[in-house]
C-alpha cells in the first residue's frame, strides 16, 4: 500500500464537527470501507449477485477540494459561528478551519462573519440563519443567506459594506426559510447583488478548465476535480452515433463535458433546465432541454428519439419505478447510472437487470474523502 494511503486526515476539529465521519481511519482503509458498503447494497438483492465492482477510485485531491460551504449560523458568547451540527445536538462547531473547504472559501469565510456579527445579522437575535458559499471563477464567491423570515418581508442587509469587505464576490442571494426543519433551503430566492447564477469552474478532459452557469441554490458537484475520469468510463461506455438521453441533467454538466452526441435533457427545476440551455449553446454543443419530472417526460421523448446511450445521475432517493420500466432494453443501447445513494442503486439496478439489462461493472468512486458518502457509477448493457 502506497505511504499515502496509510496517512489520517491531521484535523484539530474533526473529532466534534461530525463531518468527515471516516477522518480517523487511513485513507486506503476509506476507500476499502466504501467499496465493502457498495457490496453491502448489492448483496440485498439476489439479481445482483457476481456483479463485479472494481476497487474504489481514489479522489485526485483529499483536502481543499469542496467548492461549496453550506454552513449553519449561531451568535454565541460575543462572536458568531458559523459552521456545523456537533452530531446528535444543535451545537454549531465553528468550521474554521476547515480542511476540506477550498481555500478561497476558507479565507472569505472570516469576512462573511465579521460582517454578521458587525451588524447583528446571525440568529437568534438576527434573521440569518445559514450561509451558502459557492465557488466561481477566477475564485469568485457567490453567497446565499438563508434567513428565518416570510418572504414577504425582506430583511435589511448592509451589501455595500459586504462588498467592500469581500470584492471577489460576484453575488447575493437571499432565501426565505421561516421553518424550523433539517432542509437548509426554502421554495424562494431573490438575487439582490450581481447575478441570480454563477460560473461554477471544473476540470476538463483535456487537462483545461472549463465552467457551467448554474444557479444560485442549484445542485454542482462539490469536487468537480473528480469529473473527469468519469466522464472519460461514460464516454468509452456509451460511445457515440446517436443521441444521447440526460435523465436528471441539472445543469447539463454530465452529457455537455462527453460531448460528441447531441443531447436531450430532461430535468424537473426550471432554472437548472434553462442554465443547461445557455451551457450547451456557450459550449457548442447540440442539445435540447425539456423541464419537468423525470418520470411524465422520458416516455414521450424516449419514443421519439433513438438514443445510443442513457445517464442517469438521480438524487439520494433514486429512480422512480416508471423511469426504470421506461428504459426497456432496445429502445436504448447502454446506460451510465451515477449515483450517489448505493442502496437505492442496487434496488434500480435489480429492476433494470428483470427487465433484460445486464450490469457490466460498479466503480465506486470517493467524491467526497474522509466523509462516508459513496459515489458510484454502474455501467450496463441491453
């Protein structure tokens, strides 16, 4: 085993912020745990047994790599934390330093909390609640203030102050969450500084860099450095020579980066829908977005289309039954299913193997190092 897989993550926070739940264990052992918890998933359902799953892929970065600091907000003994719940209570543990966070989030962080604290912003004593920190370009800041208010009533936010203290910021959102629920986010967000989206920067196949538009809450990979290389097993998977169907596209970034094919996206926020237009045209690629949930749209679009190949990249709860029973084998060549969730894979692929598909191979991936998410990408054929 390489001297790196035997190094722990060196965090003098780690053991009370709760998240990095695998810190403690060398980062060879990390990468075995997540492939035994693939195997687990697999392991419930008879279809799936003898499918092979490869070693799980090392992340190409182990700190600094989170584009994004999603973070709670509590003013407490004359200062403001912002960070998050210590496990099982509603402690805020202040997440500074962070070693997972990119660097650029890590030094705009102590602006964004002098400012809250300067003018009493944080709960309980002011509306703010969360912060969302999204990494642009050129390390750019995009920054979403959560605040426990109707959106009726638009709190009073000193933003020239704001940004002369942070001048690489190209944004303010606020969002309006009056409800006292686990779900950061509520159903409204008004931009009241710069645009309503922001250039998320990722690597490209090519050792370049290329950025998405995407919008202020919406859904990016957290550590776009790791897309590459699963862009590059997509693509050799699914080939080319026909179009290519992007179930649950988000901003497009999973069938735009392969390009080649011409893609049709299905994907039910509007606003992610409407930025992967604007990401297809900017990048050059043919392709045609349809807004809606996943499940009323693919019948209709699978049957006028004859796609060479499917992506599916789901949230954590999977596919619904009538997704599945929609990708019948001949009506498309191969899937590529990311995901994020692998219980709810194994019981997608389980459907998908009833149906006539075969599961060529799992690569469990690390997304996220020192956490116990696991991503992984399984690879069929009709």
């Amino acid at each position: 085993m390489a001297k790196e897989d035997l190094e722990r993550l060196d965090c003098p926070i780690a053991h009370r912020c709760g998240g990095c739940a695998l810190f403690e264990l060398p980062y060879g052992a990390q990468l075995a745990e997540k492939r035994r918890r693939v195997g687990e998933a697999l392991a419930a359902h008879p279809e799936l047994r003898g499918v092979e799953i490869d070693a799980c892929s090392p992340a190409p970065a182990r700190t600094d790599y989170r584009n994004r600091a999603k973070l709670s907000v509590v003013a407490a003994g004359g200062s403001v934390r912002t960070g998050l719940h210590r496990r099982g209570t509603n402690e805020v543990v202040d997440l500074e330093p962070c070693r997972v966070h990119a660097p650029a989030l890590s030094a705009t962080l102590p602006e964004f909390k002098n400012w809250l604290g300067r003018y009493d912003l944080a709960t309980p004593s002011g509306p703010v609640k969360h912060l969302d920190m999204r990494l642009a370009e050129n390390d750019g800041i995009h920054l979403t203030l959560v605040v426990g208010l109707a959106e009726d009533r638009l709190p009073d936010l000193p933003l020239d102050d704001l940004a002369a203290l942070v001048p690489r910021m190209v944004g303010v959102s606020v969002n309006f969450n009056p409800r006292s629920s686990s779900y950061v986010f509520g159903p409204v967000t008004r931009t009241l500084l710069g645009s309503r989206t922001f250039m998320a920067p990722m690597p490209s196949h090519d050792g370049g860099a290329i950025s998405f538009e995407v919008p202020a809450t919406g859904f990016f990979q957290v550590a776009p450095a790791q897309l590459p290389p699963i862009h590059g097993l997509i693509g050799k998977h699914l080939g080319t020579g026909g179009a290519l169907l992007d179930l649950y596209c988000g901003v497009g970034v999973h069938g735009l980066a392969l390009g080649g094919s011409p893609v049709v996206g299905i994907e039910e926020s509007p606003a992610a829908a409407a930025c992967a237009r604007r990401n297809a045209h900017r990048l050059g690629v043919e392709a045609r977005y349809a807004s809606g949930p996943v499940e009323k749209l693919l019948p209709d679009e699978i049957a006028r289309i004859a796609p060479v190949g499917v992506i599916l990249n789901p949230g954590r709860p999977g596919c619904r039954r009538t997704v599945l029973e929609a990708l019948e084998p001949g009506r498309a060549r191969r899937i590529a299913y990311l995901s994020c969730e692998p219980r709810t894979l194994a019981r997608d692929l389980a459907v998908l193997v009833r149906a006539g598909w075969n599961v060529r191979r799992i690569v469990p991936i690390d997304m996220m190092p020192h956490t116990d998410q696991v991503e992984a990408l399984a690879l069929l054929v009709g």
